[in-house]
C-alpha cells in the first residue's frame, strides 16, 4: 500500500479514465488548488474476489461498477482497478487499486472497498518442516508435481532455493502461501507425496550364501505390483548390504507390504529378526520441540512403539554438519512407521497473517486465554513500513486445528472453523501442553536475571534483524526490550556457565522460523553416537508413484520359490 500526491495517469489500466482534466475537474470539485494537492493511495486487493465480482453470475456492471460509483459519489473521490483482469491466469499476484481525493475521503473510500475485497483477511503464509531428501520427491520432474498441487490448492509452494548451492547446511522449511483452506489442502498434499523409504540389513550368512540382484525377476515383479523402487547399498564398514524400499507415503499399505515381502525372501528363516530402519531429518533446531521436557515426548514414543530413536548430538564438532539433522528409527515396520508419524505429528508449524484492519488491537488477556487454552505461541508484531499488524501463530502438527482456531478467533471469528486433514497415527495418547511449561520456565528464568520486565507471564519471541533480541515482554506489545541480548543460566553447570539463546530471524538458512530457543531441561540428545546407517539422500532417485499395479501370477510364484 502506497500513498502520495496524485499526478496525472494513463488509462489504459482503468475503466474508467483518469486523464489530467479528470483530476483538475476533481479538484475543482474538492475546493483545492490543483491536482497536485489530491492524495492518491495504491492497496493491494483479493484477487479472487475481484474476479468473482468482474466474472460472477451477476452482471459485471451491478456487482463492479455500480458500488464503486457509489462509493466514489459518497466519498467524493476518483477510484482506478484493474480493466484487463484475465479469469483463472497463471498469476496469483493480487492486483492493485487506486483511490485518489482528499486525504480523509481516500481513508473511507479504502475501508468501503477492502470491507469485501480485503487480500489480508484470509491470505496467509504457513511454513512446515519437511526433510531436505524428500523436496526433489515431492516437487517431482520439472515441477510438475508440485505445480500440480499449486494449480489444485490455489497456493504458492515454496522450498529453500540455498539447498542447491549450499553443502554444508540444509534447510527443511517449505513454505505455503494462500487462504486458508487452500494453505491446508496444500500441507496435507505435500505430506501425501512425501516418500516413504524403509531399510533392512541382510543377514551375514545370507549375503555369504547368495549375491542379492536388484534385476532379479522376483524383484522386478514385485517393484512393478508394489509401485516401489528397490535398492542395495553396500556397507563395507559392516560387511553387510542393505537392502531400500522406496514409495510413496499415500501407498503406505503397499509399501510396507513390499518390504516384508523381501525381507522373507532373501532372509529366510531370520526374517523374523530381522529389524527395520528409517531415516527422516528433523533440523536440529527442532529437536527441544519434538523431544519434549527432559525428552518426555521422545521417550513416550519409544515405549509405545517400542522402537529405537536416536537424535544425533547437533553439538558434537565430530560430526558433519548435514549429519546432525538425522534421526533414525529401529523396530519392527509397522511400529517404526507410527513412531515416524508420531515425530512428524511433533514437529513445529508457524502460519503468519496481517490484521485485516490497520487498528486491530487485541488485548493482552485474550492472547494469554489463548495460549493457554489452544497450546500455541502467539506474537504480534508492528509493521511499520505497512502501517498494519502482523500475527504469528506456532504449535505442532498433530494439533493445527488450534493454529487455525487461534488465527480465526484473533482476526476472523464471522468464518466457520477450517477442516483439517491429520492422521490420526499423529496423535500421542494422553499428551501434554507442549509449550506451556517451556514458556513457564523461561519466564522464571528471565525474571530472575532481569526482575524489572514489566509482565513476567507473557514473554513471546519477535522476529528480527541478526544481532536483535529475541524477546518481547508481551505479545501485544511493538517494541523490543531495552537490553543487549542476554544468556539463561544451564541447569547442572557451575553459576557462571551460561547458554546464549537461539537468535531467529527470516530469510537466513540455517535458522528457521518455526524455532524457538533452547531452554534449560529440555534438551538432552540421546545417544550422542553417530548412526551408522546412512543418509536418506542416497536413497534411490525420487521419481513421482506411477499408476498402480496389481500383483500378478508371477509374483506369486516368485514368493514361493
């Protein structure tokens, strides 16, 4: 949104004509001196529902025309949009409309236009963590994938364009940008094309006995039936082969099939000990999150799954960089698939919004109501160069049906709840607050360290520039705190070791904005020793699931030779 004094305009992009002697007759009308003295105010309005009006059911005139007019009679102003407005283009930009009158007016006439045309009312921006390996997968050959899923959702997908360049550190942000619903259909798409890759090591004796071929006529067979990609790595370190399992997350059922399938025929009698692995990457960031205080989460999963999970140490200096992202499940199939759900169920999401009015201001007591009762982290924020408010909700996956409740009640309580798509393999049994205790507990510990914070409870993160603080003493609240960045004394040191709190800003790769610091007691990686498995992103080229095929005499008979 732009405002400044009107100059004379071309009108080939209106309507209706804003040549010079329109303004000077406008003036003239107003009582001023010139064109010149107008005030003129570009905002930005919904695309789609300029394109309902323009392209309804309704005459084009009564539904565009004749409410402009009247605004622009009632506010004694001059209104310019878009004439050449093409229904279902490729673009997804918002168009731009133009008011031009006295500074007052221009203020009404913008309010009357953007009470229905409003592009912050239900444009929002949300971003997931989804691992690195998988984004060439889900974005498919040229694009088409993905494309595919932005032309169906109405939403703009993005992945880290520094992954290609970059070869020391990776991002797993992806980022979703629509209204809501359509921001919604697209997380939960992305996460159907999600591959789903299961591992298992051959039995010594059984590599000893026969050389497994990827080209056999059993596993051709099978691939074809089971729409899977099946792989062999060497590990000569263990002097054993893993065999890869390759598919698609929407064709679960089929893929874990397939995998068991190979594990009985190339283990024979040892199938039944044979354990599976799986490999996903969580950033390192995350991993307080997703591991919970004093890693409750982490160890709850294990015992309900009974599976192993190692989180590598993100601080051993022994280990690379693009290693410390790797988190690898053990256990039998069906239990290491609901353990990978249960994490990605854990993971962080941030969805980002404006206030549709430049005046929203939402009290303190409801944030705090909220937060509490929706277990989220709220934090608003000042946009000065915009002259509006911005929003930034953060929970976990399992429960972003209270990221949209919190949006909804905060800046649109007249819309219906949004429906979510959540596998119910994400939900933890009797779960508990994931964020209450850590905001708890890093208020007790600010406000020792720094007793004058006007409001101890409500302390929320605010994104910023490098070297800014992280920490605004309320959530409502515009401003920073007055003081340098601060450290929060580690449990289980000596008093003078001290522990500098993540700093968190956009557009920076190897942060994300979906973290939150580092609090004491709630981080304790287990198992410190690197996996010896390795990474996913030597898994067998992603290619898009082709249609399904069903299984055929032949693999029948190749299962019982």
């Amino acid at each position: 949104m732009t405002t400044s004094r009107a100059a004379s305009s071309s009108g080939t992009s209106s309507s209706i004509a804003s040549s010079r002697e329109d303004l000077d007759d406008l003036a003239t009308l107003l009582g001023l001196p010139s064109a010149e003295s107008l005030v003129q105010e570009r905002f930005r309005v919904d695309r789609r529902s300029l394109e309902t009006l323009m392209f309804g059911k309704l005459s084009y005139l009564l539904t565009l025309l004749i409410p402009v007019e009247n605004i622009m009679q009632a506010t004694r102003t001059h209104i310019t949009w878009p004439s050449r407005l093409k229904l279902g283009a490729k673009s997804k930009k918002d168009p731009h409309i133009k008011v031009i009158g006295r500074s007052d007016d221009v203020q009404i006439a913008r309010n009357e236009i953007l009470a229905s045309l409003d592009t912050r009312a239900s444009r929002v921006t949300m971003k997931i963590d989804v691992s690195y390996t998988d984004h060439s997968h889900i974005i498919g050959k040229a694009g088409l994938t993905i494309k595919s899923v932005m032309d169906e959702t109405g939403c703009h997908i993005h992945f880290p364009d520094s992954n290609r360049t970059n070869l020391i550190e990776k991002s797993n942000q992806v980022s979703i940008a629509g209204d809501v619903a359509g921001v919604e259909k697209a997380r939960a798409k992305v996460r159907e094309l999600t591959p789903l890759i299961f591992c298992f090591d051959l039995p010594i004796l059984g590599v000893l006995k026969m050389s497994p071929d990827p080209s056999s006529p059993y596993i051709k067979s099978l691939q074809e039936a089971y729409n899977v990609q099946v792989s062999l790595r060497s590990r000569q370190k263990l002097n054993s082969t893993q065999v890869v399992v390759k598919g698609c997350e929407w064709e679960v059922e089929k893929v874990k099939e397939a995998t068991q399938l190979l594990i009985s025929h190339m283990c024979d009698s040892l199938a039944s000990q044979v354990l599976v692995q799986m490999m996903i990457e969580i950033s390192p960031q995350h991993h307080s999150i997703v591991l919970g205080r004093n890693n409750e989460c982490l160890r709850g999963i294990m015992q309900r799954t009974s599976t192993q999970i190692v989180f590598l140490d993100p601080n051993d200096p022994n280990i690379l960089p693009l290693k410390k992202s790797n988190v690898t499940i053990t256990g039998s199939i069906h239990n290491v698939y609901l353990a990978r759900q249960q994490l990605i169920g854990s993971l962080p999401v941030a969805l980002m919004f404006e206030a549709p009015d430049r005046s929203t201001v939402v009290p303190s007591e409801q944030i705090n109501h909220l937060m509490n009762n929706l277990d989220v982290v709220i934090t608003t924020k000042y946009r000065q160069k915009q002259n509006n408010v911005s929003f930034i909700v953060r929970g976990i996956e399992r429960n972003i049906n209270n990221i949209y409740e919190a949006r909804r009640r905060l800046v649109a309580q007249n819309e219906p709840p949004i429906e979510v798509n959540v596998p119910s393999n994400y939900m933890i049994p009797n779960a508990g607050p994931t964020f209450k205790n850590s905001w708890q507990l890093l208020n007790e510990n600010l406000f020792r360290i720094y007793p004058n914070i006007p409001s101890p409870l409500m302390i929320t993160p605010v994104l910023g520039r490098v070297g800014e603080p992280l920490w605004s003493p309320a959530p409502h609240s515009y401003h920073m705190l007055p003081f340098p960045p601060y450290h929060v004394p580690v449990r289980g040191f000596s008093p003078t070791t001290t522990q500098p709190l993540l700093m968190d800003h956009l557009g920076h790769f190897s942060y994300s904005s979906l973290s939150l610091p580092d609090l004491p007691g709630l981080y304790n990686s287990i198992l410190y020793n690197p996996s010896s498995v390795s990474s996913p992103s030597a898994s067998p080229r992603a290619v898009s699931p082709v249609h399904h095929i069903s299984s055929d005499s032949t693999l029948t008979k190749a299962g019982t030779t």
